[in-house]
C-alpha cells in the first residue's frame, strides 16, 4: 500500500512525501520479512521434535510465500529433521485477486524448479 502512495505522491511531483513513504514500505517489508524468516525456524523447531509439521502461507504474498518455503527446505536440508511430514497449507486463493490462487501453483512449482521431490496430497 505504502509503495502505491509513493507512486501518487511521486506522480504529483511531491518527491519528499514519495521518498519518505517508500521509505516507510521498505521498512515494513524488512519487518515482515524478518517475521516470516522468525515463523519459518519456528516451523523447523516444531518439525525437529515432531513427525509432522505444518507451514501455514494463509495471508502471505507469492515472494513472501516461497521465501518462507525455501527458508524451511534451506534448515530441513542444512540440518535434518525427524519430521517425515512437512504440510505447506497455501489455502485456495478466495482473497487472491478474482480469487484464484496464486500461491498455490507457486509453491507447487518451487520444489520442482529446485529439484526437491515430494508426494501431494
């Protein structure tokens, strides 16, 4: 949102408001980003103690979806697991732009891309 009002204030010839919010959006995307990475090692912890683990991407952006998704495989391969389940919940898009899902074939895609091999359910 704060990059969209950097652009109507840069397009309004107001540079010092455009940088300041684009400032701002940067910033929040640094803290999300942060939280995201904090939830990913969460996820490991739970699936280093557990059978199973869940990541849940309900309310995540793509990039901020598959960041999540190769920060989890990253510590899975790095160090191990005693998970032999690992649940990526994408949800079905009803909040997506004309509800169709964007995260879902993002992610069913990145294990292929990054030659991980896996079962669907």
């Amino acid at each position: 949102q704060y990059y969209r009002l950097a652009a109507r204030a840069c397009a309004a010839g107001m540079g010092i408001e455009a940088r300041s919010l684009r400032n701002k959006a940067i910033e929040l995307r640094d803290r999300a980003s942060d939280a995201y990475r904090a939830y990913a090692r969460q996820v490991y912890g739970n699936s280093r103690r557990h059978e199973s683990s869940a990541l849940d991407l309900h309310g995540m952006q793509v990039h901020e979806a598959l960041d999540m998704v190769h920060e989890l495989l990253d510590m899975h391969k790095r160090h191990g697991t005693r998970a032999r389940q690992l649940q990526i919940i994408t949800g079905q898009g009803h909040h997506s732009a004309g509800g169709v899902a964007k995260i879902k074939p993002a992610v069913r895609q990145y294990p292929k891309d990054n030659e991980w091999s896996y079962p669907e359910l």
